[in-house]
C-alpha cells in the first residue's frame, strides 16, 4: 500500500520547533502529510470539525497557552471518535514521574525534544515506523508505549 | 520527706505521754496501797496492846477480888468483900470491852469463852468458900480443897491470860513482820518507776527540742522559698492569687498588681477590681470561663488580654486550682502569667518560617522554571548549530568551524549543567510518596541506563540481592544511576571499571557512620570501584552543589550528581558517606532506615 | 438501436472495488481516485483472491507481487515468534529464505523497502509485543517470559524491551495497571 500516506499533526507555540519538525520530514522523505497548529484551541478546534481528517500520529507539545497538551489528551482520550490517534507528547522536559503520568493519561510515545536535528530527524523517524508496524499489523494499539 | 519525720516524732511523743501517764498512775496505786498498810498495822498494834492491857486488867482485878477474899477469910470482916465486889463488876466491864476488840480470829473467841468460864468457875468458888466462911468451918476438909480449886483456877486463868497474850504477840509480830517485807520492796519501786518516768521525760525533752530545731530550719527555708518565690514570680512574670470561697475574700501576690501595671496593694483584691483589667473583647468569654470555674472548682489554661491603665496591652496566662485543708476550708489557688513577649516571640518565628517557606517555595520553584525554560532556547541553539554544520559547513572557513565547534561544546556543557540542575530541584520537592519497592529492580532500571557506558568501557558491575524497602522509587533510581554514571564517569583510562554493590542490613551500633540516628536497623548498600578515587579530605565537599574535583576538560561532570544523591538520601532519613584513595577507587555507602 | 452511454470510469470502477470486497468480507475505505485503504490486516490467502477477482476487470493492484511476499515474510515471523517450538534451534534468516525460497538478502531488501523497517527490527517488535501481552495476560515472570522466547538472560530481553520501546518492563506493567484501575473507576 505504498500509496497510502501518513497524516501527521503538530500542535506547538514555538515557531522554530513547528520549522524544525516539518524541515525533518521534508527531509524525511517519508511519505507523510504534516500538518501544524499553533495552539490547543486551534487542533481541538480542527479536530472537532466536520471535515476533519483524523491523523495518525498526533505531536502534541506540553506547554501551549490557552489549551496545553495534557489538556488536549483528555479532551482527545474522552472522545470515541478520535480513539484511534496514537498521541506523541513532544515537550522539552519532565521528571519520570510527570513522564508516567501522561503514560497513564493514555498517551502512546513521549518524546524529549532532541537538541540537534539529526536526532530530531531519527525519532520522528522512529515513531512513524513504528506507528506503522501497529498501523498495519494489527498489534494491540493499548499496549503501543514508547519512550524517546 | 520532713512532713514524714514529724509524723513520726508526733506518734513517739504521744507514746511516751501515754506511758508517763501509766506510770505515774501505778505510782499512786503503789503509794495509796503503801499508806493504807501501814494505817493497818498501826491499828493492828493498838488493837494487840488494847487487848494485852484488859487482859492485864482482868488479872488485876482477879488478884484483887482474890485478895479482898482472902482478907475478908482472915479477918471475917466484911469491909474487904467490898474490892471483892467492885472487882467482879470491872472484871465483867473489861471482859465486854474484851469481847468487843480482841477480834482476831476464832482462836481468841474461843479463848475468851474459855476465860470467861474459868472466871465464873472462880467466882462460884468464892462465894462458896464464903458460906464456908459464915459457917466457921474455915478449916475443915471441903474448905481447904474449895481453896485449892480456888488456887487452881486462878492459875489457869492466869495461864490463858498468858496463852492469849503470847498469841496476840505472836499474831503481832506475824503482821509486823510481813508489814517489814513489804516496806523493804515498794521504795525501791517506787524508785525505779520514777527513774524510768524520768528517762522518758528527758527522752521526750531531747526529741522536742530536735523537732523544733528541725522546724526552726524548716521554717527559716520556707522564708528562704517565700522570697524565692517572690523573685521568681517577678522574673517569670507571674502573678499568684487566692479566692477563699468560704470568706469570700481574695489576696493577690505584689507581683499581681505589677503585672497588672499597678503598684502592689494599690487596690482592694476583689474580682470585679480585677476584671476591669481585663480587655474588653476577652472580657465576657473570661467571665464564662471564671464561671465555669466556680462550677467545677477547677480552672484549665485560660488565655486572656489584659489592658493597663496606660493602654499597654498585655497576653496572660492563667491556671487555677481547689485547695481544702484540714479544716474543711475551700479556697482556689491561681496564677497569672504575662505571656506577651512569648506570643511575640511565637508570631514573629511565625512571620519568619512563612517567610521562609515562601523563600524555599519561590526558590525551588525558581530554579525549576529557569532551569526547565532554560532548556528551550539552548535546545534550539543547538538544533540551529546542528543545522549549521550540516547545511553550511561548507561556506565556513576553518576559524569559523572551529568557533562553531566551540559553540557546540559549550552548549554542550550548558546543557549538562542545566539537565542536572532540573534534576536537583525536582529532587527538592517535597510531597513525595513512599512505595515498598523491590531495590533490585531499580539497580536493574539503572543499570540499563548505562548500558551503553558499560559495553562501551567493557564494566564489569556485580551486585549482592538487595532488600524492598519503603522508597520514592524514582529518587532511588536516580540515585542509583547517579553512583553507577559516578563510578563509570571517574574510572581509569588503562583498566576497565569494576564496580561492586554489596548489601547488609545493620544496626546502628555496629557503625560509627550511623551516631545520633532516630532507627535502630538499617539497610547498608555500598558501591565500591577501582577508579581514580579521590582524597580523603575531600569526602565532605564531593556532596556540594558544584563541587567537582577534577578537571573539566578531562572529565565531564557537573557536580551535581553527588549532591542529588545526598538530597536523595536525605529524603530518605538516611546517611551517605563517601571514601576514596586516589588511583585505587572510592566506596560510597548508603544507610536506608529499615 | 444505438444506445449514448456517458459512463464514467471511476464510478465503475469504485462500484467494481465495493462489490468485490464486500464479497471477500474486507473492511476498507476508500481515499481517493486508485487509493483503497484497506482497514484491517488482510491474509496472503484472501488478498492473493482479491487481486485475481479484480484482474478480471482490468483492475491491478500496484506492485502486488511485493506486497505478497512481504506479507507472507510477516506472516512467517508472527507464526516464528508466537508459535515457540519453532524457532529452537533455528536462525530467523534461515529459517526465512528455507520457508519462502528466496535468499535472504533478497527478503531483506524487500521488507525494507515496503515496510519502513527491517525484518530484524520487525522480529524484536514481534518479540517485545508477546512480551508486553504475557505480562499483562499471565502470570509469569519476565525471567519465565526470557525463557520462553528464547533469550539468553532475563537481562537480555530487559534490555532489548528497553531499547525499544524506551520505557522498563516494570514501568510498562506499573502504566497499564494504572490506566486499567482509572478506567475502572471511571466506569
């Protein structure tokens, strides 16, 4: 199913991360169609809408003012329609504990922001692939955790 | 413990009263029985020559009956019947008189009976000689033996006159004799039961006069405590008060008006001249609790305000109590204290622990913000360097390379610190919960944190079976990871690491390490290595914030580690300790409270 | 008579594509003109009876020839990894190239190429994805679970977890426990 492309979505504030991130997949070259949000308000907005196409992997940044990330996790983790997103946490930093607790919370992947775009190229990477593998052969998408 | 000694004195003395009194009342007994023997005995000495005297009496009058007879026969003449007749009748008086003292016994009756028959026996026979007489037949035959009868009574008369003589004598001498006895014990008596009621008064004197220089002592230390107390209540700020319920009378202390801003005495102790003192906001919940104190005649801790006349307002403390002496008379016993620099005192380390919770809260939360918004625009930096090196690498000319290698290693270096700072202040942060978690399983955790460094330098890392024990898990970990990143981080360049993890459980005696620990039992863990180690005297300052001991650009750590571990530790109620020889290794051990 | 039929070809073919899925009883959508995204994983068996059915029409699915293959290499490995006498003894790349006669070499490139990893990398998350359904289905122990599926140590397959999916056993057990007892409270 090599037509088949991924949709992706980022929702981040800072301006360089949303560059960096789509730089990556650029030069990914991976088949994917990312889109970016700049805030909470604006992705549940999308998201909620009619039309909206539901992406496969959603980046969500824990730090974003009017709606943060935990806040969009709920919201998505509370809503049957958007049960099949495999939610990636992309934030800077936390403690193992706040780690764990968005594990809990339902995300799937949480991802510590790399410092040099190689890095960042290489787990976007990562997280794609093995999205797929869940994607496509059928594993048990509540056992999906991963931790970059 | 002098209350016990007075007692006891008290008891002795009533004893010995007691015992004087028994003695000196045998004293009189023995004395009244003395006296009343002898009254006896002179009575019986009396009675003896009364009797002895009638007796010889008796005989005289015969003798002159006998006599008057006898001239009347030679001489026919009847004038000498005259003795003879005057005789019988004092003869008859004395033997009444006889007969009424000689009262000792049946033998004496029976002797005067006797008496009295052989006089009438001589009577009969005079009067019969008479008419022998009258009949001048003075000579013949029945004459001479009626005077031979005659001669013979007499003469056993005269002998029973002497039988009861001798036996009044006799009983006399009996008497006088066990009078004599009796006489000889009772002084020497008399005198021992004097000499011991003596002893007992002397006794008693001493024992008086030890009691009463003890209470003199007493009394002098009482004075001595009464100052004290006085001082005391001045120092401490005290003021003491007594209501005598019964008289409804108050005394308050000098001190009690001092503390109420008054010169002592300068009002008359009622209540109601007290309550005036009293704040007006406290003034009726402190009348309640007076009340209350009335009911139950017992008074709890009661704070109060009291307002002195120049406006001072002062805190007090009050306590008070139901005292009933010995005479049944209630009274409470209370004391006043002027609390106000304490509460002062209290408000302000109040004031200042707020304070410093707020500092320690806006500090923390302060080099956990800075550290973590630290983080992002370095992260970027870096991104951006990692952009440059890839994109434009080629338009850089070598300085500009190197400049930017230098940038990198920087922010490299900037990165560390911040990530480890993170990491000490969310290791300050309080709240944390204990979970019973198995210890082993946090090694393992951390040891596949390191895995690549130990494949890397070829470690060889063995460990003893480690205890579950209460913990915050991921402080733990980190702790772990900490000394296992310590030790791989210092190892030496020409030998591959070993590191040895090595598990006891103690007690806190057998280890100079644990002094002044609140647990009895600890978990002692220690993580040794043949590392570069470190000197001795350093082993304090390694657990410093920032503290490094080596050289940056040979090895790469922050100086943060260790001091995250000693926070860890300290979370934990625990002890760390390091030891280190430089170029053999350092042994860090850790005591966890079992 | 001559009959002017307008016809368009997609709606032909669109209807074709229903039809014969729905007779094959395949979940799917589809996305845009030549895209059908099929929503569940599809057996070689019935996906080999899908192409031929469509053949007929003219209709070929792309490079359907690789897919296959791929999907019977995946296949193999599942039926590898999840059926334990299997794999004693037996080396993945052997027992592969001996299971679908082709050289290894050649199966690689291919798995590569089609599924964004490689069939190494597929083995471990097969592994690692048995692993998490034993711990959270059965009782055993990881050290029972290394056993079973072939690890040299507990430590190995720990580490391996580990590398994967970045988080330990341990974690990953604590998480969906949590997550049940939440969901179990909420209901």
């Amino acid at each position: 199913m090599p037509n088949d492309y991924i949709n992706i979505i980022l929702a981040d504030d800072d301006e360089d991360d949303r560059l960096f991130f789509t730089d990556a997949f650029d030069e990914l070259k991976m088949n994917t169609k990312v889109s970016t949000f700049n805030d909470g308000v604006e992705l549940m907005a999308y998201l909620n809408s009619d039309d909206a196409i539901l992406p496969n992997v959603l980046f969500l940044d824990l730090n974003m003012p009017l709606k943060n990330g935990i806040e969009c996790l709920n919201e998505i983790k509370a809503n049957n329609k958007m049960s099949d997103i495999a939610i990636a946490i992309y934030s800077t930093s936390a403690s193992e504990e706040d780690i764990e607790e968005t594990f809990v919370l339902g995300a799937n992947i949480y991802i510590k922001k790399p410092s040099s775009f190689k890095q960042l190229k290489k787990v976007l990477s990562e997280v794609v692939s093995m999205n797929w593998q869940y994607h496509t052969n059928g594993l048990n998408k509540d056992n999906f955790l991963m931790r970059l | 413990m002098i209350r016990k000694v007075f007692a006891k004195s008290a008891f002795f003395l009533r004893i010995i009263f007691v015992v004087g009194l028994f003695l000196i009342l045998i004293i009189g007994g023995f004395t009244y029985r003395h006296i009343y023997n002898l009254t006896d005995s002179t009575k019986q000495v009396v009675s003896t020559y009364k009797v002895n005297v009638e007796l010889e009496k008796v005989i005289s009058y015969l003798k002159d009956a006998e006599n008057g007879h006898r001239n009347y026969i030679l001489t026919k003449d009847t004038t000498y019947l005259e003795p003879y007749l005057s005789a019988r009748e004092k003869v008859n008086e004395s033997f009444a008189e006889l007969k009424e003292i000689a009262n000792h016994g049946e033998n004496q009756e029976e002797n005067l009976k006797v008496l009295s028959k052989y006089i009438d026996a001589l009577f009969t026979n005079f009067s019969e000689t008479s008419t022998f007489i009258s009949g001048d037949e003075t000579l013949s035959e029945a004459f001479k033996t009626n005077f031979f009868e005659e001669k013979i009574i007499m003469d056993s008369i005269r002998q029973k006159v002497n039988e009861m003589i001798d036996f009044e004598n006799s009983l006399l001498k009996k008497h006088q004799e066990q009078y004599q006895s009796n006489l000889k014990f009772t002084p020497l008596f008399l005198y021992l039961v004097l000499l011991i009621t003596l002893v007992l008064i002397i006794i008693s004197y001493y024992k008086i006069n030890v009691d009463f220089k003890n209470i003199r002592l007493i009394n002098s230390q009482l004075l001595i405590f009464k100052e004290a107390a006085v001082q005391l209540e001045i120092i401490g700020k005290h003021g003491n008060w007594v209501w005598h319920i019964d008289k409804e009378k108050y005394t308050f202390s000098d001190n009690l008006y001092r503390v109420l801003g008054e010169k002592p005495g300068s009002f008359v102790p009622t209540f109601e001249n007290f309550i005036s003192f009293v704040h007006p906001e406290d003034k009726e919940k402190f009348a309640k609790d007076v009340e209350d104190m009335m009911k139950n005649e017992d008074l709890p801790f009661i704070y109060y305000r009291i307002v002195q006349k120049d406006g001072t307002i002062k805190h007090i403390k009050g306590y008070g109590k139901l005292l009933i002496n010995n005479e049944g008379e209630k009274r409470i016993v209370g004391n006043i204290t002027d609390i106000s620099d304490e509460i002062e005192r209290f408000l302000e380390i109040e004031e200042r622990n707020l304070e410093l919770e707020k500092n320690n809260a806006e500090l923390s939360e302060f080099n956990y913000v800075a550290s973590h918004d630290l983080q992002e625009p370095l992260r970027k930096i870096q991104t951006f360097i990692s952009r440059l090196e890839e994109k434009e690498a080629k338009n850089l000319s070598s300085f500009g390379s190197q400049y930017l290698e230098r940038i990198k290693v920087s922010a490299t270096r900037m990165r560390l610190l911040i990530d480890d700072l993170l990491q000490f202040s969310r290791t300050n942060k309080p709240d944390k919960e204990f979970v019973l978690t198995n210890l082993n399983e946090l090694l393992e955790n951390a040891k596949q944190d390191v895995t690549e460094t130990i494949l890397e330098k070829k470690a060889i890392i063995t460990n003893d079976v480690l205890p579950t024990v209460l913990v915050i898990p991921f402080q733990v970990h980190q702790l772990f990871l900490n000394l296992l990143s310590n030790s791989l981080k210092y190892s030496k360049t020409a030998e591959a690491p070993v590191i040895k993890i090595e598990y006891s459980l103690i007690n806190s005696k057998d280890d100079h390490n644990l002094i002044n620990v609140s647990k009895s039992n600890y978990h002692k863990i220690t993580f040794s290595d043949n590392g570069i180690g470190f000197e001795q005297q350093y082993a304090e300052q390694i657990f410093e914030l920032f503290n490094r001991l080596h050289n940056k650009q040979e090895y790469s750590g922050t100086g943060v580690g260790l001091s995250i571990c000693k926070k860890i530790i300290d979370n934990h109620n625990g002890v760390i300790t390091a030891q280190g020889e430089p170029q053999v290794g350092s042994i860090f051990k850790i005591y966890l409270p079992e | 008579m001559k009959l002017f039929i307008k016809f368009d070809f997609n709606t032909i073919c669109k209807k074709v594509l229903e039809t014969k899925l729905e007779e094959l009883d395949i979940k799917y959508k589809i996305l845009a003109f030549g895209e059908v995204e099929l929503l569940e994983r599809v057996p070689s068996e019935t996906y080999e009876t899908l192409n031929n059915a469509l053949n007929e029409y003219g209709i070929e699915i792309v490079e359907n020839q690789k897919s296959i293959l791929v999907q019977k290499i995946k296949d193999a490995i599942i039926e590898m990894v999840f059926n334990e006498e299997a794999t004693v003894n037996v080396k993945s790349s052997v027992y592969l190239s001996e299971k679908l006669e082709h050289s290894y070499g050649y199966l690689s490139n291919l798995f590569s190429e089609v599924t964004y990893t490689s069939i190494e990398n597929f083995i471990i998350i097969q592994k690692i994805e048995y692993t998490k359904q034993l711990l959270l289905t059965t009782d055993l122990s990881l050290t029972e679970i290394a056993f079973k599926l072939n690890y040299s140590s507990v430590a190995h397959l720990s580490t391996q977890f580990k590398n994967a999916t970045g988080i330990t056993p341990s974690a990953f057990q604590r998480i969906i426990s949590k997550r049940r007892s939440i969901a179990q409270q909420k209901n």
